[in-house]
C-alpha cells in the first residue's frame, strides 16, 4: 500500500485507495470514436462518473455528470468539443452512479489517485488547504 502524504489523514487516503480499486473493477471501458459514434448506450442517463485517457493510458479528465455521458460531453452547454485536450482522448471509462452525492465526493476521490492534467475546478494538489 502507498505511504500517503502529510496532508492526508489515514482514513481520506484509504478512501482514494478504494474508490481507484472499486472504479478500477466496475467500470466499462470504451475507444472514445467506437463509443460517441455508436449506438451504445451503457450509461443510464441517470448518472455517472467518467475517466478519459490518452492513447499513453494517461489521464486527462476525471468527471461526473446526472445525464447521459454521450449528451453531456457533445451537446450540454459544457460540452468537450471545443476543449482542445477533447482530441487527444483515445479512451473512456465510466461508472452508473446514480446519486449526486455519490458522484461528486467518488469523483474528488478519483481526482486525487489519478492527477488528471485538465481538471481544473479542485484540483488534488491543492487538498493540502482542506486541514485534513
């Protein structure tokens, strides 16, 4: 198990460990192209949480949305086509969540194990300011 920074209490990295592994387990894997130019439609339109990696594995965007992925990434009003890091996406991959709460505090999770290099809203280095 990885030592956790300073910053960290025991019980918040546990948590980051954990929620890694249970997306790591549970989440569908797609080719970004296969998946927004086909009829596939495994997200519920519900919710989830989505992870989008560059064809190198690194990852460039931990999310969370309540419609569906495909909606939410070309035609919300915050959609990613015009993101210029949306093209450098090869993969996705998400997880049905269906509770709000659920979704934002997994997604704080996961930012802080993946370091994605575009969210910009919290992003992990600056947990060190919550007091943990």
């Amino acid at each position: 198990m990885k030592s956790y920074p300073k910053y960290l209490s025991n019980s918040v990295w546990n948590a980051v460990n954990k929620t890694k592994l249970w997306f790591d387990k549970n989440a569908e894997s797609y080719n970004k192209n296969i998946f927004l130019n086909s009829r596939i439609e495994s997200d519920n339109a519900k919710g989830c949480i989505y992870v989008f990696y560059r064809a190198n594995g690194s990852v460039l965007y931990v999310g969370q949305t309540g419609k569906r992925l495909k909606y939410r990434a070309l035609y919300s009003q915050n959609n990613f086509k015009n993101v210029k890091w949306w093209k450098m996406v090869k993969t996705l991959k998400f997880v049905n969540v269906e509770n709000k709460a659920d979704r934002i505090i997994l997604t704080a999770l996961l930012t802080v194990e993946l370091k994605p290099t575009n969210n910009h809203k919290t992003l992990s280095k600056d947990i060190h300011t919550m007091g943990l």
